[in-house]
C-alpha cells in the first residue's frame, strides 16, 4: 500500500509541477513564461529559479486569469508587445511579476515575498520557520492557515512543512480534517490522512458504511475497503440475500474474488441454510456453482 500512495502522491504532485523536492527559488527574482492552456481558459503559468540551471526548480500550473491580479488579459492576447504586470497573493506568500507579452505569450522575471504572518504561525505551532526554499514550496502549492489550525484542533503531533506540502498536493484541506475528526477518525499521522485523501476515502464514504451497520471501521479496514472498491451498496447486497453482518476480513476476500450478491442468488443449492462463506469462496475458486 504503501508504494501504491507514493505513486498516487506523485501523480498529484506533477499535476503541479514543483520540482527539486517540492519546492523552489531560493533566489529573489524568479523568471516566468505565460502562454494560453490547451483547450482550456486558463493561463499556463511556468516559474522558473535560473540561477540554478536548466530544468531546477520548476513551478508550472493553470490560472484562470482573475487570480493573476492585475494581469491585462486582452492586452495579453493582442498583437504586439506591450508591459505585462502582475501579482500572485496567496496566504504564505506572493509573486509580483513584470515583463513584456503579446500575441498570446509573455515572460519576464518575478520577485518572491514569503508572508511574516504565516512564517510566524508555523513557527507558533511548533512547525518550523521554512527556508526561502520552502516558503516558495508553501505558496506555490497553496498551504493555507485553515489546514494548519484543523491540525492542531484535531491534536495531531506538529507536521513538518514537507507535511503541510504533502497533504496539500493531494487536497487535503482543514475541512477535511475536521470532517473525519467528528466522526471520530484521527488517523495515527498526518502520512495516514495523506493516504484517506489520495484513495479518495471521504466523510460520505465512511458515514455510508455507519449507516448499514459498520460504525467506527479500523483506519487499515477503509484503506482496504477502498483500494477493492467496497462500497456499501455492494455491502448491503449480501445482506439482502441473506448473509449478515460479514466480517471486513471476509468483503475484502469476496470482492478479490469477484464474489457478488448475484453469485450468491446463482450459486444452485438444495433448500435448507445458505452455503457459509468458506464454501462460497471455495465454489468461486474452483469455478463452480454446486
């Protein structure tokens, strides 16, 4: 499982983009290219720290043009070159840019200004006080103060920043910690809530699973329950054909085997009690119904 979230965590983190750990710039001017993104309206944006060779550092994502503020838009698509301003604002940091576009494409360089605030709440909180490095790292992928404070609320031990960065790429947001904590799920580590969000295991998922008799589910249980795909629809199936309470134990070797409430109802059988579950398990193996 746990190369399985490595992978999943990767992928995520590409959709962004932030090489060399997650993290770049520690420079005070960064350079930037803007060009339209592919069949879509947003901007693509790609920062790069130069001072550091090709290919080092690396930010690049999609902007819908209101978040790059100040950003002339129809000046940007015009023929021509003209000055091209504008500014990135996020909670742990921001981006003040100048350059010179037209025709759809600009570039120039960027001046990176890590927030005292949020420097100092991470300091507060037992985090650490981030390098430039890591300051760029936090506001390029959007670590926001709501996912710190969920954190502390729901006692977690202090996350590192490439914690913080890590929950962050995958969604994890302080909502979402505070979601699972009122229904009585803290996982061990903040690695643990990296994994619920990666498998995509939601406060709806789980308060699926209360609702037909499967309160407070062991967190390594819904790991399983979601990497197989068990929903409670296919839960409540074996509980309409007659089978109980089943253990997780037992769903998860069904659904490895393709056990299906409809295999049950095709399985031929003299009257009398229904085939336990070893012989289900056994008939499917062997490829036989009787």
């Amino acid at each position: 499982m746990n190369r399985c979230l490595a992978f999943l965590v990767a992928l995520l983190f590409s959709a962004v983009t932030v090489s060399s750990a997650c993290s770049a710039a520690p420079s005070d001017w960064i350079g930037f290219t803007l060009e339209p993104q592919r069949g879509r309206s947003e901007i693509r944006a790609t920062f790069r720290d130069e001072s550091r060779g090709a290919g080092e550092s690396r930010w690049s994502t999609g902007f819908p043009p209101s978040q790059l503020i100040g950003f002339d838009i129809s000046g940007f698509r015009s023929v021509g070159t003209r000055p091209v301003r504008f500014a990135i604002v996020r909670e742990a940091g921001r981006l003040d840019c100048s350059g010179t576009g037209g025709n759809s494409f600009a570039r120039g360089s960027c001046a990176f200004t890590a927030d005292p605030a949020f420097t100092q709440l991470l300091a507060g909180r037992g985090i650490a006080r981030p390098t430039r490095e890591q300051a760029f790292g936090l506001m390029s992928l959007d670590v926001r103060r709501d996912l710190i404070d969920a954190i502390a609320a729901a006692r977690y031990p202090a996350p590192s920043i490439d914690d913080l960065m890590a929950m962050t790429a995958v969604g994890v947001t302080g909502r979402y910690v505070s979601d699972l904590a009122r229904l009585g799920y803290r996982p061990a580590s903040t690695h643990r809530l990296v994994e619920f969000k990666a498998l995509g295991i939601t406060p709806e998922f789980i308060g699926g699973f209360a609702r037909i008799g499967y309160p407070n589910i062991d967190a390594d249980d819904l790991v399983q329950l979601k990497a197989l795909d068990i929903t409670p629809a296919y839960v409540a199936g074996f509980r309409r054909v007659g089978y109980g309470h089943l253990p997780v134990d037992t769903l998860v070797q069904f659904k490895a085997l393709n056990i299906t409430p409809e295999f049950v109802q095709a399985v031929d059988r003299e009257p009398g009690p229904l085939p336990s579950t070893s012989e289900l398990v056994q008939r499917k193996a062997l490829g036989r119904r009787r």
